[in-house]
C-alpha cells in the first residue's frame, strides 16, 4: 500500500507540473486557469486516495477504499483528458488544412491594395474578410499547447493506472497480510 501510495503522490506531483506549464505557456487570450485548475483537483484526488492507501495499512476498511479509488481515478482522468484532447486536435489538423491551402496575409495585402488602386473596395472587403478568416485559423492553430499538454496528461494517467497494477499485492501476499 505504501508503493502505491507513492505512485498516487508522483502521479499528482506531475498532474500538477502539466497544469502549471500549459498555464505558463498558454497564450494570452487562452483561458489558461482552467489549465491549472483541472489537473490540480485531480492531484487532490490522487492524493487523497494516497492518503487512504497509507491509512490502510492500519485500518483495512480505508485501505479498501483507498486502493480502488487510486486505480479507477487514473482511468477516469485519462477518459476525461482524452475527451477534451480529441476534438481540439480534429480542430487543430482542420485549421491547419484550411490555413495552408488559403492565400497568406501578404499575398492578400498586396491583392487589396492592388483592388484599391483599381478603384475596386468592394474586392478590397473580400480580401479583409479573408485576412479575418486567417486571423481565426491561426487561432486556432496557436492551441497547440493545451493538445500537448491533453494528450500528455492522458498519457500519464495511463501510465499511472498501470504502475498502481503492477504494485498491486499479490494474491499469496494479501492472503499473508489478512492473517
């Protein structure tokens, strides 16, 4: 129980270090609390379960809530980041199809310019709508940090939930432990 107690505690430590870089990375107009917030109360979680795992090692009947709920929690939290990873990469690979196949801003600066010196503003306004529709795709692409840091954290619960399986008592073990 101490081993997962400690894995649980790792686990936390480093959900915490994800939030603090994708908050410290973030872009401005990003809200980037959420970045912070999120895997915070989830290390609470992971530590809290650590706290009944070392509990349990005295009192059986904690321990057998600390256990479970320290190897069910990194497999919620996985689900949880891989829901929110999943579509911000769809969004992210879309915006960077669209922008790459979309003329560059200088390319639509020099078209608007060239529209006005022929007297044409309404071509002018389309070029300015276009330069706006690449601002948005950009955007979009900048959220490259928070699909890291997603599919990131999503890994390491994963990792987490195997590491508290391979320490996991063995059955000849526990059958020792009771008696």
């Amino acid at each position: 129980m101490i081993k997962a107690a400690i894995a649980l505690l790792v686990y936390a430590l480093l959900l915490v270090g994800m939030g603090c870089f994708a908050y410290r990375v973030a872009p401005p107009e990003a809200i980037a609390l959420t970045a912070l917030i999120v895997p915070s109360v989830a290390a609470v979680l992971a530590t809290a379960a650590a706290v009944l795992c070392v509990l349990g090692t005295r009192n059986r009947k904690l321990g057998m809530i600390g256990a479970p709920a320290g190897l069910v929690l990194p497999v919620l939290v996985a689900l949880a980041f891989a829901g929110r990873a999943f579509p911000a990469t769809t969004a992210y690979l879309d915006a960077r199809a669209e922008l790459a196949e979309r003329p560059s801003a200088s390319d639509l600066a020099q078209f608007a310019d060239a529209a006005i010196e022929q007297g044409e503003t309404g071509v002018a306004d389309v070029a300015a709508v276009m330069a706006r529709d690449n601002a948005e795709s950009l955007a979009a692409v900048s959220k490259d940090y928070l699909i890291i840091t997603l599919w990131g954290a999503t890994a390491l619960s994963l990792y987490a939930f195997v590491t508290l399986l391979l320490l996991r008592p063995k059955p000849a073990a526990a059958a020792t432990a009771d008696e």
